[in-house]
C-alpha cells in the first residue's frame, strides 16, 4: 500500500496525496481510488471528525455546499447523465462524501440503482483503480474546473 493512502488527510496536509484535487472550505476534495465511473470523487470534511451532525448549522452548509460544488465540477468535467451523492461512515469512521457520476452507457440493470450495486470484482478492477500517470489530464480538468466554478462563486458574493 502506497505510504499516503495510511493517513489520506496527513497526506492531503502534507501535498502528497496524488488524488487530492483541493483544499475547500470544509475540506479535501479528492478523486477516488476507483475510476470505474470516470469522475467519481469524494469530499473528506477536514478537520477529521465523526459525523455531520458534529459540525454547526454554518459548517453543515459549508460542507455540502462544497459537497455541490464538487458535483458541478464533475458535471462540467464528465458530462454524466446525472450525478449521485453518499454519505455514509459504514466503513470509514469520518465523515466524507462520495459524488458519483452516472452514465447513460450503464448496463440497464444498474443504472436506476445506487452504483454500490455493481459485483465488486468490476467496481474495483485494477484496470479503474486511480493512476497518477492514466488520470492526470482527468484530475487536471476537475482542478481547472473547480477553480472555475469557485472563483465565478466567489464573483458573485
């Protein structure tokens, strides 16, 4: 296992992460592991706590604000039939958002169901699995498209 996947936040932290996309407001976004759905990203609410519940009214709003923004980005990036958003601490104990965009070549079977669906064995393929050098010009559009988006957002305060 690479050394920045032991403490994904240390290592967004420390700009040594290769899947982090940007520090936001209310966190780090950051491309998933798993490209099976090119786009896939996910919002890691720094700092580290438990739940969103935990966060005040003001950070809640942050946060999945950031979460949309995120959504936009892949929108503009992708071009998906639509977008998918989870959050969830079933398996890591943090909470952080999942933003998944859905294409319209999906097998019919799974396109109207939550892509958690898919065998595992598919989503997971190493042949989908994050690569710096296979995603890079994927990751720079995302990059270029938040700033984007961020910027037209902070425009307009």
């Amino acid at each position: 296992m690479e050394s920045w996947k032991l403490d994904r936040f240390e290592s967004c932290e420390r700009g040594e992460n290769p899947t982090l996309l940007m520090k936001m407001k209310s966190g780090f976004a950051v491309i998933a592991d798993s490209q099976f759905l090119p786009g896939y990203c996910i919002l890691l609410a720094f700092p580290k706590i438990t739940s969103l519940n935990e966060l005040s009214i003001d950070q809640r709003r942050q946060f999945l604000l950031d979460m949309t923004i995120v959504g936009d980005a892949i929108i503009k990036t992708c071009n998906p039939l639509r977008l998918n958003y989870s959050i969830m601490a079933n398996t890591d104990h943090y909470l952080h958002a999942h933003i998944q965009a859905r294409y319209d070549w999906e097998p019919e079977e799974y396109i109207s169901i939550p892509a958690w669906s898919y065998p595992e064995e598919q989503f997971y393929n190493k042949l989908y699995e994050f690569d710096e050098t296979k995603h890079s010009e994927l990751r720079q559009n995302l990059i270029n498209n938040l700033n984007a988006i961020i910027g037209q957002i902070n425009k307009s305060l």
